[in-house]
C-alpha cells in the first residue's frame, strides 16, 4: 500500500470517527431538537468536513503532481545527460584511429569500432557473437586469456593478411572494470605499426648499406698501403698504380660522405630552396657541358630538345643537381654510340613542365622499376659500383622534386632504353624570390 492510500483511508477514519463524535454530541447535548434542524446542521457539517477533505486531497494532488513533474525533469536531464556521454563516447570510439574491440568476461564481443573492421579486415560490421568471430590468431585469444586470467596488462604482435599485402598490428589488452577489483572484460587495442616496422627494416638496411658501401673502399686502401709501405713504394710502375686505385677509392668515399650528408640534410628539413623563374635550355646546355668528358669516354651523344623560352620555376641549383644526376646516370648506363636527350612538354593546365630524360640504354627490368629510388638500389651492382655510382643519387633527385611540388616516374622498355619524367610547376612565384624548406618531404623512400 502505497503513502498517498494509506494518507486517504486515515482522514477517512477520521473523518467518520468526527461525525460519529458530532452525532453523539449533539444527541447528549440537543435531545429535543427536531428532525429539520438536526438534518441542517447535519448537512452544514458534512459539507464543511467534506470540503475539508477535499481541500487535503487536492493539496496532496497538487503536491504529488509537482513532484512528479519535478522528477520528469529530473529524469530528461539525466536521460539527456546520458544520451550526450553517449554520443560523445560513439564518437570518440568511431573516430580513434586504434582498432577497439571489447569483449566481457565470455569473450562475448561487447563492442567493434570502425577502425578494428577496417584494420582487422572483417567484413560483416556487427557487434555480436565472440572474440573468435573478430580474429582467429592465436596471439589475440592469447592475450585477451592472459588478462582475464591474471587482470594484468597484456601485448602481442598481429599479422593481418590484406588483399594488398601484409599489415602488422600490435595489440594491447587492458582489463575492463565496471566496478570493484573484479575484471569484467577486456578492452583490446590494435595498433597499425605496419609503416614503423617498415621504417626500422629501411633504417636497419640503410645502416648496413653505409657499412657495406664504405667497407669495400676502405678495404682496397688498406691493402694497398700496406703493399706499398712492405717494399711496393720502390716499385715506380706500381706504387703510382696503387696510389691512383687509393685516389680513386678516396674519390668514391668522398662522393658517398657528401651522398648521404645531402640526402639527410634535406630529410631533416635543413636544405631551402630560392624559387624562381629558369631559363631551362640554358641549365640543360651547363649540365651537358659539365658531363662533356664522360660522354666523350662513353661515346654518348648529348640532345637538347628544350626550347629556348622555356621557363620553369625552381632553385637553379636544385634543378641543375636534378639534371645533372639524370642525365650522368643515362650517360653510364647507355650503349656506345647510344644517345641522351633532354625534350619538354607542357601540361594541359599550362601550370605544370614536364622534363623528360630518355637514353638509348638496355633498359631496366620492369621489377626493379618500383625500387630505382630507393637508397643504394642498383639494378646492376657490380657495374654501378665500377662507374662509381653511389647508389643514392636518385633518392636525392626523388625528394628535391617532391620539395618542388613535383613528380617524379620512370618508364624502360628492354633493349630500347630509359625514360625518367620529371613534372614541376611552370608558373611564376608569388615574389621574385620565396623560399620553401623541405621539412613536409621528410617522408623515406618506400
């Protein structure tokens, strides 16, 4: 029985117990009184304790009624408050970039977010069932078992097979309290350090390519010092023999120091560029000028097509370094009597110069065409190394035109030869002179 009753059935009580009372009264103290008037006053009474109780029950009504709207309020305000954290937590858990999936202490899966079906590669979206519906990787139940189990914080490495390759994930599981010390479920993590481990892999083959790369050079020095210091420096054949391969390896260690100190200055950012309009046919002619003695050598005719009012905008010196690195390296890798030229042609927006440097080389196999601009890669490396390449002069050009906003491909037909595209921006700068740093082409070479 509920208050606002029992309230009622009591003034009831009351109520009849007070007429009873008055009755009684009135009879003890008013025996003579006639029926008319006792039925009158009755009646005024009666009234008067009616009106009474209802004035109390519209008071309590009233009450009641106030309260309650009071407590409708209430309840908007929390289901509205509660609504808002919800939201926020959808989109807080919708928009992290970490894969979430929240299992309870069954493995029944609580909650997936976007990310965990996009990193995951599942493909029905739906929150039910279990934790072997999500991922069937033995490291995942592993570590979602060892939480529930000890309610200690648990890591795994995850491999995930995509329709473009492998994607490497790392998952951290925590335990999911709801309330006490008792763990409730687990709330896993999936990290995508796919892109990290790639980078460590090319840092680690950087490194081993630098050691490599200065080991063989270093090795011949050695040797031959040391022959000429037991005796071979009074052989004058030979001593001038070996001082000039000691020359030449000094030469190649010297370009490969100066490589690497350019290719990681404009990594850090270090490097800025002065951009402004060239007259490109006049750069091309300096850079055939320059690499006049190895055409010689290699018997390597050198073609300017490139018009004499074509103008583009760059740093001069970046492009002549561009240029220079192209064309040297169709220049060596080209057949005797081949042929390198240098042509343009104007994108169809007007806003953009292609340069194309094609050679009349063997060409290059179509699976290393990906991998040219990657540091130390050389399709042949053994005659690299003895035209004295050192395998990070692409790499450079790669990252001086992405400093420029430009493009850079390369396509090769075998037995016919080479062709290296490089698109840049052919309008005038805003100022005669701006510069532009490199930090935002920090990205390494995949």
């Amino acid at each position: 029985m509920t208050q606002e009753k029992r309230h009622l059935i009591l003034a009831t009580i009351v109520m009849v117990l007070a007429f009873a009372g008055y009755a009684a009264v009135k009879t003890a103290l008013f025996p003579q009184m006639s029926i008319i008037t006792s039925h009158l006053i009755t009646t005024a009474v009666v009234g008067l304790m009616t009106m009474v109780i209802v004035r109390y029950v519209i008071k309590r009504q009233t009450h009641l009624l106030e309260e309650q709207a009071r407590s409708n309020e209430r309840l908007r305000e929390a289901l509205a408050a509660a609504e808002r954290n919800g939201n926020l937590l959808r989109s807080i858990v919708a928009s992290a970039d970490e894969g979430l999936v929240i299992t309870d202490r069954d493995s029944r899966v609580l909650l997936v977010n976007s990310a965990a079906w996009r990193l995951l590669e599942l493909r029905e979206q739906s929150t039910t069932g279990r934790l072997i519906d999500i991922s069937r990787d033995p490291q995942v139940h592993h570590a979602f078992a060892s939480v529930l189990e000890t309610g200690d914080r648990a890591e795994a490495r995850v491999e995930v097979w995509a329709g473009y390759g492998k994607r490497i994930l790392r998952l951290q599981a925590a335990p999911l309290r709801l309330g006490g010390s008792q763990v409730d479920g687990v709330v896993g993590a999936f990290i995508d350090i796919t892109q990290l481990e790639r980078l460590e892999r090319i840092r680690q083959e950087f490194l081993a390519n630098v050691s490599h790369e200065l080991r063989t050079p270093l090795t011949s020095i050695a040797a031959y010092i040391e022959t000429l210091l037991n005796g071979g420096i009074d052989d004058p054949d030979n001593s001038l023999r070996f001082l000039s391969t000691v020359q030449r390896n000094v030469a190649r260690m010297r370009d490969l120091v100066n490589d690497i100190s350019e290719l990681s200055a404009i990594e850090a950012g270090a490097v800025r560029l002065t951009l402004t309009q060239v007259p490109l046919r006049q750069v091309v002619e300096e850079v055939f000028a320059g690499l006049a003695p190895r055409c010689k050598k290699q018997r390597v005719r050198l073609r300017n097509e490139t018009a004499e009012a074509c103008r583009i905008t760059a740093d001069r010196r970046r492009l002549e370094q561009i240029l220079t690195n192209l064309v040297d390296n169709a220049i060596k890798f080209n057949r005797p009597d081949g042929e390198v030229v240098v042509a343009t042609a104007t994108s169809d927006d007007g806003a953009h110069l292609l340069i194309k440097v094609r050679d009349t080389g063997p060409g290059i196999p179509a699976e290393h065409l990906t991998r040219v601009f990657e540091r130390f890669y050389r399709v042949d490396k053994a005659r690299s190394r003895d035209l004295g390449g050192t395998g990070l002069g692409l790499a450079i050009v790669k990252h001086i035109v992405q400093a420029h906003k430009g493009n850079l491909t390369i396509e090769s037909v075998l037995q016919k030869g080479t062709t290296v595209r490089v698109l840049l921006p052919s309008t005038k700068p805003t100022q005669e002179v701006q510069t532009s740093d490199f930090s935002s082409q920090r990205e390494l070479l995949s």
